[in-house]
DNA sequence: AAGTCGGGGGA
DNA sequence: TCCCCAGACTT
C-alpha cells in the first residue's frame, strides 16, 4: 500500500529546488548522510509553528548566534530570552522553549532524544514538531503533518471533508506516502512542496512534481482544498495602557503573569481589555496627558484598541504597580508588538525624546 | 471538539 | 479586509 515510486518523484524534485534556509542541511549533502544539528532543528521547528519563513529567518539567526548550544540557552536568563522572542508571537513558545532546553540539558545529558516518543514528552514538542525532528534530525521515517502536508494530501486524494475532522484521515494518508529512504529530506520536500508549488490559492500544478497522480488535479477542485470550517468573527476589545517616564529616563514596566495573552512579557501597566474599559486606577498618581492617538492591533480571536496615557514622574515616585526600568535597561524591542506600537505613540509627546 | 495564543505578508 | 503560516496546550 506504500507508495514509494511517488516519494521518489518528490525526493527528485526536492534534489533540484529544495529552498536555502538556514537551519537546512542541502539535499546533497544529506544524501552523503551528513545531519544537521538537531538544536537548530528544534529551535527552527518551534519558531516555526504557525509562523512563516521569512519571519523565523532573523530569530533563528539571532538565537543561535546568542546561545550556540542548547547548554547556552538553558543557561540564559528568562527576561533575556523573552525579549529576543519579542515580536515573533505566541510567547508561549518562548517559555517552553526555554523549559525544553533545561530539561535536555538536566534530564537528558544534553542531547535531543532521537524518536518520536521522547521528544513528545518535552515541554513545547507537539506531534508535528516531535516527527519533524525525529525525521529531519534523525533521518526516521516519521511523518510530518502541518498546513503544507494537510493541503497537499487533501488534494492529492481529492478529499472533501472539512478540516480540523479531516486531520486523521490525511495524517493516515500522509503516513503512507512516507518512504523508508530519505524521510527526512522527504519531510522537507512534501512542506517545500506546498510551500512553493502547493499553495493555498492557486496552486501551480503545471510544474507539480506530483501533478499526474493529484486526484484534485483530475476533477478540477485543487484550489477550493482543503475545506475548513468556518471560523467565528473577531470582537473589539478596548484598554488603556500607562507609559510613564522618571526624571531620570527609567520608564515604569511590568512584567506579565506566564499565564496567558503575552504571557511573561514585558508591557505598559494598564487597564484589563474588555469590550467597555474597565474599571481600573493608574499604576501611579500623575499628571496623565492624552496624546490624542490608540494602538490599533489585532490579535489571535480579537481587535484592540489600546488608549495611551503618558505622565513625566518625579524622582521620588511611589507607583503601586509595576517597576522602573533604567534607560540603558530598556529596550523597545523587548515589547511585543502592541506594547511597541504604544511606545512609537508616545515617543512624540516626551517632547525631548526622537 | 472547541478555545486560547501573535504577527505579518499576500491576495 | 480576510486568509494563511513547518501547532501546542488547555478546557
């Protein structure tokens, strides 16, 4: 029932167009049995979910550079790692990332398991990212099933059954047309597949190394797969957030419960968001100005408006929330990216601030 | 099974 | 705008 001549096809495919990136041990040299760092291949698949290329690209980088081993990061210090991941989304990562690391290092000796099993017991390594480094790092024949594999499968079996239901049945197929030969460039090749020729609006099945067995291809319905079930609308939620200033630069910050929306993360002390402002007093008595402008963002499953007060404090300042932060302890890119979009708000009324 | 959890780029 | 992205985790 394995169908290994198509895996062939695809891994000859992927021999001649297999992307650079920088995580990636090229094709050729896989073949020569060369791996690749299963480190960087747990930390590129982490920064990966659910998060394009182009944007993991900079993170990987950077976080490799700053911590080289997985001993280097579970060493690091967790504000310092939080405020790398700034900006890259679903800080939730970030924490099991830095709690997968330490386990590695305490409980297993500092080297990544390699199979499925293990490596699904470790903080933040799901099903996807659990086969992913066990094919791509350990060359098994696990099978990878993300966004790419569930459309390629669902069209190569021209399967009609809305998602997330139709899961089991493409992983099912998917297993199948996973080789024993190459699995992990063969992991590679199938998301590569959907990433460049596979994709989600207009498929180019003209160039497809798999066009002649595609079921979808046959009966003309590749670009309206996969189904998915609608999804509900977004609300707007509103706020209010308190960017002060001390006389002597340091800037008044919290740091949030691990729990939750931009868990663990650097922000402006504020109200709750709720669909009215809630009820809520500032971190600190002052003399709040408005600078007349909100922080628009959209998150996950809603919208917000995020208010801005800005205040200049006294030196003696006695906030109730929250603590300073020195100039040179302060970096905007440490926020995620609704706290940042305050900031760049309120910069022009610190009236000596660029 | 459904909800939570970011952010950006492309159509 | 809306959809998508090398998903995991909680309820």
């Amino acid at each position: 029932m394995r169908d290994t001549a198509q895996a062939a096809d695809l891994l000859s495919w992927y021999d001649q167009h297999a992307r650079a990136l920088p995580w990636r041990v090229p094709p050729a040299e896989s073949r020569a049995g060369h791996r690749p760092d299963p480190y960087h291949i747990w930390m590129s698949e982490v920064m990966l979910q659910q998060t394009t290329v182009a944007a993991v690209k900079e993170y990987f980088t950077r976080f490799t550079t700053l911590w080289p081993t997985v001993q280097d990061l579970a060493a690091a210090d967790d504000a310092r790692v939080m405020g790398e991941w700034a900006g890259l989304g679903y800080y939730a990562r970030a924490r099991n990332l830095l709690k997968c690391a330490r386990v590695v290092v305490a409980e297993h000796n500092g080297q990544f398991p390699d199979n499925r099993e293990a490596l699904l017991k470790l903080p933040g390594i799901g099903p996807y990212t659990a086969a992913a480094i066990a094919s791509i790092a350990f060359n098994r024949a696990e099978t990878v099933v993300d966004g790419n594999v569930e459309r390629v499968m669902a069209r190569l079996f021209d399967i009609h059954t809305p998602l997330p239901a139709a899961k089991p049945e493409l992983t099912e197929k998917a297993a199948l047309m996973t080789p024993g030969d190459r699995p992990g460039d063969y992991a590679q090749a199938v998301m590569d597949l959907g990433a460049t020729i596979c994709s989600p609006r207009s498929p180019a099945c003209g160039i497809c190394p798999w066009v002649a067995p595609c079921a979808a291809r046959a009966a003309g319905t590749a670009a309206e797969l996969p189904k998915k079930t609608p999804k509900k609308p977004k609300p707007t939620r509103v706020g209010v957030a308190y960017i002060a200033r001390r006389a002597d630069g340091a800037f008044l910050l919290e740091t949030r419960p691990d729990k939750g929306l931009l868990g663990g993360m650097l922000c402006w002390p504020g109200s709750d968001w709720a669909e009215e402002v809630p009820e809520h007093s500032p971190p600190v008595e002052a003399d709040w100005r408005d600078p007349g402008a909100e922080a628009l963002h959209t998150f996950t499953h809603f919208h917000l408006r995020l208010a801005i007060r800005v205040a200049d404090l006294p030196r003696g300042s006695n906030p109730e929330r929250g603590q300073f932060l020195p100039p040179e302890q302060f970096r905007p890119s440490d926020l995620p990216t609704v706290m940042r979009k305050a900031f760049d708000l309120a910069r022009a009324s610190f009236v000596d601030m660029s």
